[in-house]
C-alpha cells in the first residue's frame, strides 16, 4: 500500500508542500483539505 500526504489548507503554503512532496517521492497520494469553497490565488 502507498503513502498517503494530507494537507490542511490549500494556500500558497499548501500547495508548496504537497509540490515538494510529489518531487521528493512521486509515488505519494496526496489530498489537500480546504474549508473554503475556492483555493488560493496567491502567485
Ligand atoms: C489583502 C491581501 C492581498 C494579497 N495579495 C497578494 C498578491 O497579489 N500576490 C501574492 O503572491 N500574495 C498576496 N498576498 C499574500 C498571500 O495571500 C499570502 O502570502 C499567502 O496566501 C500565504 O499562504 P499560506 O498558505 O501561508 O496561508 P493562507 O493563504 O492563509 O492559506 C491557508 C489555507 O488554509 C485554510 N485552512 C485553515 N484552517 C483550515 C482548516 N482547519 N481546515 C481546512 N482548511 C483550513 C484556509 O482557508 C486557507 O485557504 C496578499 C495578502 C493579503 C492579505
């Protein structure tokens, strides 16, 4: 069974760790939570 990375928020800092994750070890499942309807549009 593969790993799997939750990540609480999906803003700038969300987004950064779950890309982070993927290029340390491409085989993760990830799943990004957010509690608003819409994620992050910071650049
Ligand atoms: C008025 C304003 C204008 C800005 N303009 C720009 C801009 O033009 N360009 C730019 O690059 N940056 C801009 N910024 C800065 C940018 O918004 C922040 O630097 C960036 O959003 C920080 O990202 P973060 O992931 O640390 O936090 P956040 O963006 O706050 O992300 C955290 C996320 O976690 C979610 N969250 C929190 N708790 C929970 C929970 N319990 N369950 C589920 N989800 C949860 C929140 O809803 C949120 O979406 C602006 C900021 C402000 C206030």
């Amino acid at each position: 069974m593969g790993k799997h990375v939750v990540i609480i928020g999906a803003g700038a800092g969300g987004a950064s760790a779950a890309a982070e994750a993927k290029r340390t070890d491409p085989s993760l499942s990830i799943a990004m939570i957010e509690q608003r309807s819409e994620v992050s549009v910071a650049a």
